[in-house]
C-alpha cells in the first residue's frame, strides 16, 4: 500500500515538473478570429489624443484579410529567451545588456582616467542599470535570432519547423541570411496558413491583432486612445528601460504591450511603398525581397507617437538595438 502511495506521488510530482517545463516552453497564444479590415491610415485623417503626426509610410488604407491565427499575449520574455540560449540548439548566445553596448566612440573615463568604449549609460548617467530581468520582454534580438527561436520552439513542441534560413541576394552582390517559410511537409509554401510550426506574425496580422481584430474599437494605440493606459515610451518609462510584460491594459483580444515597451520584428520584408501596391490583398506576405524587415508597435525608447497601431519601420535585417523584441505566432 506505501509503496504504492509513494509511486503515485512520484508520478504526481514527476508530471508537475512535466508540466511546469511544457508551461515555460509554450507561448501563451490568443486565438484571433480571421476577418477583413482597413490596414494603415487615411490621408486625411489624423491620429487622436494628441499623436497626430503620421508617417508617409502608413498610406493609404488598404483592404487586407487575414485568415484565424494564434498569437503570442506578450512580448517572449528574457526568461523564456534564455531557455532557448540554454538549449543551445543553434549555438545562439545572450545578447549584450545595455551596459555592454558600446556606441563606437571612445571617452575617458570619469573614475579611471583611462581611455574606453563609450557606453549608452554615458550617454544617460541618472538612469539606474538595467540587466536582463526575466519578467522583461528580450530585446538586442536580431530578426534571425526570433527566426531560430521560433524553429527551436516548434522543435521543442514536437512541430514542424517554419524557417528555413539560407544566404540569398538581396542587393547588387549584397548577400543576407534570409529566411523561406515552410509548410508541414518542410516544402517552401507562399501560403502561411500552411505553415505549422511556430513563427513571427505577418505585419498584415500583426496590425489586425493590435487593432483588435473583429472586437476593434478603432483605438489609434493597442487598447485605447490614451497612451498611458496601454503603452511604455519615451513619455512613461522614467527608467529608461523597457518594462515587466503585461503591467499595462491589455487590448480588446487581450493582447498587453502591442503598443511600446519593445518593437516587435514581422515576418514581412520592408518596403516604404508597399502600401500603395496593395490592393484587397489576402493572407499577404510583403514585398519582395529588400534589404530591410518589418518590426511594429514602437518601444519604451520611442516617444509615444510611434507607438499607434499604424506606425511602420524597417531596420536592416542584421540590425538589433536594446529596443528590437518579438512576439510568436502560430497558423490556426
């Protein structure tokens, strides 16, 4: 009888451990209804709340359907990022913390008298040091670091992998490390519906999720018309840093943080004009190949203008700063 008593509390707590590690290791998603809606802005209309500078990249609306997806509540966190590093699967290493990153200027510094590598925090000396605190969103991510996380993700989850990452021309003898999306077969597909594993939303998505989706309320930030209520920028975050995911509201599907706190990389390729190419488009994917990708929402760094559900912005593929996170998507 003890003995069986003690297997069953064995098993008992094996299957909480189970379950705890299966816990951490899936994205807490949010089912997204499919639908239809006005992406970007109207030339003649101008944000609310005080935020009315637009961006000529926003226009003009432009009717997009997006089919029903999952997407990610918040922002992936550091502590969930630093699994992935952990794992080790793809050799991927933490990134530099803020204290690290130098901004290719020497100075002398203050307390040593010796010549160093300028830092941000010189740049700002009454902020109080930031590391990376598991409750924050990760950020300093490049687009192909969220890329191999979204495969290792997938892999961990027994899914079939979304990416598949090979060098191509994207610019007169200009080769980046891009990535091709694949269907559960691990066959190229230009159709994301397709594709089973986990992933980096579409911007198409990505805006339809921030807006609300069928719930919208046409707020001109993710969740409202008053920043504070919603969003960590420039104007909220006297810290100067990005902040625990999912403090502010959430929107109208329950989304947190789709409006500043960290940038968030799309799938999509980046292509100021795109906008006014695209025309009833369904399920679309961007442009075609640049040399720049799509990231959304704006971030603690930002003032609170970049941070409406519209605003657009395409760094270099390589390029990452202490403002570029991600949030993952899966097909329905």
């Amino acid at each position: 009888m003890k003995d069986s008593v003690l297997k069953i509390t064995l098993l008992s707590i094996l299957s909480f451990f189970v379950s705890a590690v299966a816990a951490q290791t899936k994205p807490d998603l949010i089912f997204v209804e499919g639908g239809n809606y006005m992406m970007g802005r109207d030339y003649e209309v101008k944000a609310q709340s005080g935020a009315d500078i637009g961006f000529d990249d926003e226009v003009p609306l432009h009717r997009v359907t997006v089919s029903s997806f999952h997407l990610g509540k918040t922002e992936v966190t550091v502590a969930q990022y630093k699994e992935f590093v952990n794992s080790n699967t793809y050799g991927i290493t933490m990134p530099l913390s803020p204290e690290d990153i130098d901004l290719e200027m020497e100075i002398i510094d203050p307390k040593t008298k010796q010549l160093r590598k300028k830092t941000w925090y010189d740049e700002y000396p009454e902020v109080a040091k930031w590391v990376w605190k598991d409750e924050n969103p990760m950020t300093n991510i490049t687009w192909r670091d969220a890329v191999l996380y979204c495969n290792w993700l997938s892999e961990k989850n027994n899914l079939p992998v979304a990416y598949l990452l090979k060098k191509v021309e994207v610019g007169e003898r200009i080769f980046e490390e891009v990535a091709v999306i694949l269907d559960e077969n691990g066959k190229e597909t230009s159709d994301i519906t397709k594709v089973k594993g986990y992933r980096l939303p579409t911007e198409a998505e990505w805006e339809f999720a921030a807006r609300g989706g069928n719930k919208s309320q046409n707020f001109t930030f993710s969740g409202s018309n008053n920043p504070v209520e919603v969003a960590w920028t420039d104007e909220s975050t006297l810290g100067k840093r990005p902040m625990p995911v999912a403090i502010r509201n959430a929107n109208e599907l329950g989304f947190h943080d789709m409006s500043g706190n960290a940038w968030e990389w799309c799938w999509d390729f980046y292509d100021k004009n795109y906008y006014k190419n695209s025309k009833n488009a369904v399920n679309p994917l961007g442009p075609e190949r640049t040399l720049f990708k799509s990231i959304r929402g704006g971030s603690w760094y930002f003032m609170e203008n970049v941070a409406r559900s519209v605003v657009r912005d395409g760094p270099r593929i390589t390029y990452t700063d202490y403002n570029y996170g991600f949030r993952v998507a899966k097909s329905q």
